[in-house]
C-alpha cells in the first residue's frame, strides 16, 4: 500500500514538474556558456613551468589546488602514446630506436609530423567521425538490417579528407550540401570534380533507413519513412553542434533554447528528400557518375548489345523447337499417339502453369521428357554446332559491352516545388499544425551570421542546406568549433573538457576547464580549421607529454584525473586492440579503401570474419560495420553498434574481454604468427624475449617480467615434451600472453 502511495505522489509530483516546465520559456543564450561567442580568452599568469597556452590554463586549475603537472615521460612511452593516439597501430622498433636517438631540439615534434603523415592517421581519425557521423554498412531496420552497398565510398571520402587535412569548414559544408555546391542537377552530368562533394553528402543519409523493408498499413509505414527524417536531423544537430534535440519534437525543450518550431525548422532542411508523400527507398536514392552524353551512348550500346544477344538465342531457340519435337517423337514411339500428345503438352508448356496432371504425366516419362539443350547438342550434331557458335557470339558481345558507370550513393533534391513542412502536434505523424520554413534555433544566431538562402536561378535544388552549411561552419557559430575541438581532445586524454561529447548545451556536463575550451576552439579557427594543427598544438603541451605514474594523494584530490596532474592511462579501444595484434603479428593487411570485409555469425551466435574470407586481415575500419553485426571480438571491447551516433564509447572491464585473449580462435591465431615472426627475426631466447616485448610495450622487459617469461617458457615445453613442435609451441602460448597482457592493451 505504501508503495502505491509513493508511486501515485512520484507521478504527481512529475506532473507538476513538467507542466511548470512548459510554462517557462525556453533558457536564452546567456543561461549557458556553450552558447555565448567563442572568444580567445586571456592566457592566465603561472608560476609552473608551460610550453604553451594549454598547460597555464591547465596549471592554473592545478596550483589553485596547491598542485603541479608530472615529470615527462620517457621516449619509449611518448612514442607509443603519439602512434596509438594518431595511428591506432603501435610504434616499430626502428621508429622506436629513431626518437631515442634523436637529439635535435624537435625531435618531438618530428615525430608527430611522421605519424600525421601516415596514411593509417586517416583510418584511425576517420573512424572517430564515422562513429560520431552515425555511419554503417546496412540500413538498420530491425532484424532485416539490409546492406548498404554504397556507404563504404563515404567512409573512404573520410579517411582521404582526413589525411589530406581538408579544411574542418569545407569538410563539414561539403557533407551537407555538396550537391548544391557543386551545381548537381538531376538527370545531368557528373563530373570527376562533382564526384567527391557528391559522396559526401551520404552524411546525411547516416541514420537507419529501413522504408525499403517496411510494410504493414499506411500509418506504420509513413511512421517508418518520418524515423528517417528525424534520425538525420538527430545526427546533424549531434555531430556539428553538440546538442540533444529530440526533445523538441514534441514540445518546447525543457533545457536547451530550442523551440518545437525551430526543431521543426530543422527538419525542413532535408524535407525535400525525405518527404515521406514523395518517398524514394534507400537503395534507390543513387546518382551515377559520368557525362550525360557518354552514358547516353554508353545506354544505346547496352541496348544494341541486348538486342542482338536476344536476336542469337531466340535463333537457337527456334532451330530447337523441331528437333526438339522430334526428339521426343523418337523416345516415346512406342506410347499410345494420344498420350504422346499429351506428353508434348506436357513439356511445352510453361513450368509455372503445368496442370498437376501435366506434372504426373512428366514424372511418369521423366528421362524421355528430358530434351533439353545438351540432350539436343548429343543427338543433333548441327544443333551442337550451331549452339557453339551461338555462344561464342554472346561471349563476343558481351565483351564488348562498355562497363558499368559507377554510382553514388547521394543525398540530392529531386523535387522542383518541394511540398511544404508542418509542425507535427505533440509529434504526432498524423497531426500537422502549423507550415514551417527552414530555419535555425534563434539562441545560436548572431547579427553577423544569419541563417539566409539564396537560392541561384534555375536550380531544382532550394539552397537550403548550402545557408545552413554556412550558417554552422561561420567562426560566429558558438557550438562548431567548440564540440570539434572537445571531440578530438577527447581522443587524446579518453575524456572530453566537457565530458559528454554529444551534448555541450545546458543538460551536458560541465566544462572541466572552460577557458581552455575556447582557447582551443579559437586557434582551431584561427589556424583555418586545420585539424592536423590542432592535433600538434595538443600533443606538442606538457600536459600531454607528462607521465601517468600516480602520486602520492593526488587520488584523493582529483579521482577522475580530470584535473590532468598526469596523464590518464587508457585501454586500447577495441579497433586498437584488434589492429595491433595484426600488426604486431606481422600479419596486418595494410589496403585501404573499397568494399567492406563482410562479417558472418557462427551457428554458436558470435559474429567473426572467417580467416580464409578475403581481406579478412584487413584494419578494422574495412570490416562490415552492420549494426545488427558487430564483430564479437571488437564489442567485447566496447566497439558500438551504431543505432544513432556514438560520440563516446563506455569502457568496461570484464571477464569476457580475458577470455577472448586467451581462447578466441582470432587471439590464438594471431600467437602463433606472433611467435613464428619473433623465429625469423630474432636468435635465441633472450633475443626473442626482448624483441616481443618491444613490440607489444615499447620496451624491454624488466627483470621480473623476463623471469616470469622464461619460468612460463620452461613449463609449456615440459607440457609439450615428446611433440615434434614442443618449442614452437610454447613460444606461441607465450606470444599470445603478451598480446593479452596489460603491457599491451594499456598506453601510459
């Protein structure tokens, strides 16, 4: 009874709460400080020793605390942390041994330029966007979860814009609305240069799109196809600007100053697409590269091509037809003439239409029924003769025909006169209220940057997206800059200055170090959006070179080592992990870009990329990224399944992360590779001992570790005594131990 009572006054109370919420109106800009300009604040006065702007503003936080940053880390643990922080691959020995030994005054900074340069920079950064960006390989609509074919183009878009450091502002402004900025028009042509805005735009069709599965009646479907809309406007607003909006889909945020109307508003932007009365499916919205005269001709040569392939084969069609007949004739003429008659019936008429009379009367006469094509080839001579050259003819031809055009997979307008938005009451798919225009929250605008279209003559396209691609990457926008920069120094120190990633409005965390946030967010900008400037200016700070061995109460005082007095040790994430046991093991295939490598679930229900599938060796990245499909040894270790976007991942430590370290078939395979390049290139023992662990820790082993190693040597080769491999095998135990051992899956 008392419960009831509790839980009638909850209900009561939240009541209460939300009907004084709705009252209030919405929070202004001044309510929080993620919404005011981003202005260069004053580098503040220290008395620790800084190497640049990040470490006063840090130190400062620190020595109000009567603290100060941590001794640096020695080279070995700098060069480990700088490759797995840019690369997502460990260090090589030589590259190792090249720092150590280098004693100019930037060898440090050298080094970053190095792993900057790399191509796997673009893989492992270009990851981080994906998963923030929402994207997979299929369409996620419940179980169905159906292939997106085309989606890799964008991934690979983003890896190439990562690597070649394309400006963040001309990145962002491509993805939503390259089509319009490269001048698309529906049905025209398709340009090399048109090509790379176009792919990006699969940015926004990210979200799960599964109206190419759905059925049911007319309101479940037209719930299905409103899903899409409002799964890419969620992505938009998470990914650029760092707010949670889906709030407003029913009603008037009660957090963020953001208006059921203007939710709405943003909605109109992609409305023209993803209007659910004039719906295309997914794997339908496609655009196909070339010229409009070449794939013209290149459509009138298929046709010419089909047509004279069909001419060949209805040809020997009908010189079969006879002898067909005549075939039969001579196997069944010892039938009855009525029941021959029947017989023939049987076997001209159409598969799909044969009577279940018909059908018995084939089973009773099955082998003289069968006159098909190479039953005619051994009877008939001349029909052999002449099928032969009837198929080196379709063969001829059908070398001849042109390749397929490539294709697209695009967010592009169609519609000339787009119909009209609607508010949705209480977000209901079956309620409009009142027409919206396309638009932006008031609390994010400023005098200098107004959302504006300006739509050009002539053009399909409204424009829309193009003003608000302005409107977001304009230096005046107050969220852009700051959740970029937030996002990457996450991925530096495992977590944000603000610690949700996803939300730096008023609901979100609070900023560890705010002055520092928009430090960072004005030389991001200053530095012309250069994302690879932004990265040096963090890894090049004391308090990213400082080492990661606690000390005494400083526990106490910053738990969570948000205070950054050292820096924070971290596991490998789960591509890492998976990577650099490939790479370590000498095994990593190192091709980028292409189809993804698909995946398959076991009949015992984990989901593995076969050993023998081709580029199953592949980096993470290229494995199929199904939402329903998550690769088994990738989730383990915390890898998401994208159902809207992950701008953080949670981090567990669980047992189940150990077992497969030590009885997955893909951690025991990568043991024994491991130790058969350990035979090759090194000698003895000793030799190989040290060359492991300077490739799974980036150093040599101390004391203990090499007495431990040696002890567990000598008992797996007493385990294995009387086998032809005892050796070879208790070096492979050994080199599996090491891939799962904390030496390896921690940066410190």
């Amino acid at each position: 009874m008392f419960r009831a009572v509790r839980v009638v006054l909850y209900f009561v109370a939240a009541a209460a709460l939300v009907r004084s919420a709705a009252a209030d109106e919405p929070p202004g800009p001044e309510a929080h400080r993620a919404f005011r300009p981003v202005v260069q604040p004053t580098v503040p006065d220290v008395r620790g020793p800084a190497r640049t702007g990040i470490d006063r503003f840090v130190l400062a936080a620190l020595e109000a605390k009567n603290l100060t940053l941590s001794p640096e880390a020695d080279r070995p643990t700098l060069v480990r942390r700088v490759a797995f922080d840019l690369t997502g691959l460990p260090p090589t020995v030589a590259e190792i041994d090249a720092f150590v030994a280098d004693t100019s005054a930037n060898a440090y900074e050298k080094m970053i330029d190095r792993y900057l340069a790399s191509p796997a920079y673009g893989e492992r950064w270009g990851k981080f966007w994906l998963d923030a960006a929402g994207y997979a390989d299929s369409n996620g609509y419940f179980n169905a979860d159906s292939d997106r074919p085309l989606a890799w183009r964008y991934r690979d878009y983003v890896v190439r814009s990562f690597n070649a450091d394309k400006p963040y502002d001309v990145f962002v402004r491509e993805q939503i609305a390259g089509d319009e900025l490269v001048g698309y028009v529906p049905g025209g042509d398709v340009t090399p240069a048109m090509v790379e805005p176009l792919t990006a735009t699969h940015f926004l069709r990210n979200a799960p799109d599964g109206t190419g599965e759905s059925d049911g009646n007319p309101d479940e479907v037209r719930t299905d196809r409103f899903t899409v809309l409002e799964g890419n406007v969620q992505n938009l607003v998470n990914c650029l600007l760092g707010l949670t909006v889906q709030c407003a889909r029913c009603h008037d945020h009660k957090f963020e100053p953001i208006t059921q109307a203007e939710y709405y508003g943003l909605q109109a932007l992609l409305f023209p697409v993803y209007n659910p009365e004039r719906w295309t499916k997914p794997n339908e919205r496609v655009v196909t590269v070339g010229l409009k005269v070449d794939l013209d001709a290149q459509a009138r040569r298929n046709q010419l091509i089909d047509r004279q392939v069909k001419a060949a084969r209805d040809g020997l069609a009908a010189f079969a037809d006879p002898l067909r007949e005549q075939l039969l004739d001579e196997r069944l003429k010892d039938v009855p003439a009525a029941k021959r008659a029947e017989v023939v019936a049987a076997v001209k008429a159409a598969k799909d239409k044969r009577t279940p009379a018909q059908k018995a009367l084939l089973k009773e006469h099955d082998k003289a029924a069968d006159v098909g094509d190479d039953a005619l080839a051994k009877r008939f001579r001349e029909y052999a003769a002449l099928r032969d050259q009837v198929k080196q003819t379709v063969a001829d031809r059908e070398k001849d025909r042109p390749p397929p055009a490539d294709t697209l997979a695009a967010f592009v307008e169609t519609d000339a006169k787009p119909a009209p938005h609607h508010v949705l009451k209480r977000g209901l798919h079956h309620a409009p209220g009142d027409e919206v225009g396309p638009g932006v929250p008031a609390a994010l605008a400023t005098p200098g940057n107004k959302y504006t279209i300006d739509r050009p003559a002539g053009r399909v396209s409204t424009g829309r997206r193009t003003a608000f691609a302005k409107w977001v990457t304009s230096p005046e926008n107050p969220l852009f800059a700051r959740v970029m920069v937030n996002r990457v120094w996450q991925h530096h120190f495992g977590t944000g200055l603000v610690a949700t990633p996803d939300n730096l409005g008023a609901s979100g965390a609070k900023a560890s170090h705010p002055e520092l946030l928009d430090h960072l967010a004005a030389e991001f900008a200053a530095s012309g959006w250069r994302v690879k400037a932004l990265h040096r200016l963090i890894l090049t700070s004391a308090v990213y070179r400082q080492g990661s061995a606690p000390r005494a109460g400083l526990d106490a005082i910053d738990p969570d080592t948000r205070l950054l007095a050292r820096f924070p040790l971290r596991r490998l994430d789960a591509e890492a992990v998976r990577d650099a046991m490939l790479n370590i093991s000498g095994e990593l295939d190192a091709t980028a870009g292409g189809p993804y490598v698909p995946s398959r679930r076991t009949p015992e229900g984990s989901v593995e990329v076969a050993e023998k599938t081709p580029g199953a060796l592949r980096r993470s990245l290229y494995l199929q990224q199904r939402r329903t499909q998550v690769v088994t040894f990738l989730q383990l270790f915390d890898a998401p399944a994208i159902t809207t976007t992950c701008g953080k991942r949670t981090p567990s430590t669980v047992p189940l992360q150990s077992l497969a370290l030590l009885n997955s078939e893909f951690a025991r395979a990568r043991g024994k590779a491991f130790a058969a390049r350990l035979t090759r290139e090194a000698g003895d023992d000793a030799a190989r001992l040290a060359l492991a662990f300077r490739l799974t820790a980036g150093r040599p082993p101390v004391p203990e570790e090499r007495t431990a190693c040696e002890g567990f040597l000598t008992k797996q080769r007493e385990a294995y005594a009387g086998q032809p491999d005892a050796a070879a095998r208790a070096w492979a135990d050994l080199a599996q131990m090491l891939l799962a051992s904390n030496a390896f899956l921690y940066v410190e």
